[in-house]
C-alpha cells in the first residue's frame, strides 16, 4: 500500500511539476527496488517503512552537518526533502505519551530493570522506535534508569 502510494504521488508531482516531490519520491522509490533485489521478492509496508526513516535519518544528518558547515542553501534543499519523506512516515507520539509507555515498559520488566539496567534498553528500544525517533528515546530513559 505504502509503495503504491509514492507510485501514485510520484505521477501527481510529475503531472504538477512538483520538481522537489518527483526527485525525492523518485529516490525512495529507487531505494525500495533496490531492498526487494537484494531480498528476491516485494517488500512490506513496515520494509518501505524502515527505507523511509533510514532517508530520513540521512536527511537530519545532512541539515546538522550543513549547518555547521554554514551551507545554508544545503540546509534548505534538505529541510525540504525531508518536510516530503515525514508526509510518508507515521506521525511521532508526544514526550507525555512516550514517558507514559517508557514507565509502563519499565514496570513490566522491573525485575530486568534492578539486574541489568543495560539490557532493558533493547526491550525499550523495541517496543518504542518504531513510536518516536530513538533519538528522544534514549536521554528520556537514561534519565528514568540512572544510565548516566
């Protein structure tokens, strides 16, 4: 469903000229293909999914080091490619909710939580990423667990 969707929006840019859309659409496109050669077969929604956030994760990545690097015209290239891969990702929950589930995850596993601190974030981080960026995830549990 996800992969028919950037098929079919990737018509709409080309038919409106939507020139930053069809590039960026054109390239998740391009990555997705490229997953299901290297799987020999099509890719789930949750796979065009992880390709998604992974460009995405890119595309962060580009804007931090170009703002440091003081390329402002980079930064606005790639702020707008990214505002075109979030209309495609799930929309992330609010740092109330993500305390909320981060405590009631820690309570169910509070005996793993007083043996070994460490191994709860694996628990965590799975139940969560796919949630909220693990970028937020993980100052919020190292505050909740004393990781330091």
């Amino acid at each position: 469903m996800l992969r028919q969707k950037l098929q079919d929006d990737q018509i709409k840019a080309l038919k409106s000229g939507d020139k930053v859309s069809l590039t960026v659409i054109r390239f998740v496109i391009s990555q997705v293909k490229n997953r299901e050669i290297e799987k020999k077969s099509e890719l789930s929604d949750e796979e065009v999914l992880a390709v998604l956030k992974k460009f995405a994760k890119e595309l962060k990545e580009s804007i931090d080091a170009f703002t440091k690097g003081n390329r402002l015209e980079l930064v606005e290239e790639n702020k707008k490619q990214l505002e075109v891969v979030s209309l495609y990702l799930p929309k992330e929950i609010s740092d109330e909710e993500l305390a909320a589930e981060m405590d009631k995850i820690l309570e169910e596993n509070k005996s793993l939580v007083d043996t070994n601190p460490k191994a709860v974030i694996g628990v965590v981080m799975g139940k969560l990423k796919s949630k909220a960026d693990p970028g937020r995830i993980m100052p919020m549990l190292r505050t909740k667990i004393n990781l330091g």
